[in-house]
C-alpha cells in the first residue's frame, strides 16, 4: 500500500468507533509470526499468508469469502410450508 503499511492502518482502523464491529482479514505476503501476532494485536480477525500459486489463491479466496462474506438465513420459526417456499430455505435444502 502506498504511504501506509498495514499496521498504520489497523491502528486508524482500531482508533474509529465506528469501524469497530467490522471484521478484519489481513492477507499479507510476510511469513513471519510476528507481523500476525502484531497484525492480531491491533485487531485483525484474521492473518493469513498469500500462497505464490494461483490455483491456491484462488481457493484462499473461495475459502475467505465462505469464512467471512456468506451470510446465514435468518432463523424463522417453524411455520410449515411457508417456510420452505423461501428462497434461501429451498437453496440450502
């Protein structure tokens, strides 16, 4: 990132209140154990390695989208055939 590394920007983020209920994944190319106890430290959910293959990348990112991006149905009370007619209800079926 130009002008700013990582860590500068999880401090900001930290210092907001109004970013605190947002979920942080840092995807970094650093190996080292101390940048993800640090990158943790100041608040990220998450740090995880870029892997040098794009096939792995690719399921990194399958992978972070299921972890972080897909969202439950809302939990409904048991209603009967009403329920099963939702969308969501008959795609997770």
């Amino acid at each position: 990132m130009p002008k700013r590394n990582g860590f500068e920007v999880l401090a900001w983020m930290a210092a907001r209140p109004d970013l605190k209920s947002l979920p942080v994944v840092v995807l970094s190319s650093s190996q080292f154990g101390d940048d993800a106890q640090m990158a943790k430290k100041l608040g990220a959910q998450e740090f995880l390695t870029k892997p040098h293959d794009l096939n792995d990348l690719v399921k990194l990112v399958k992978e972070m989208h299921d972890r972080w991006l897909v969202l439950e149905p809302p939990i409904l009370p048991a209603v009967g055939s009403e329920v099963e007619n939702l969308p969501f209800y008959a795609a997770r079926a």
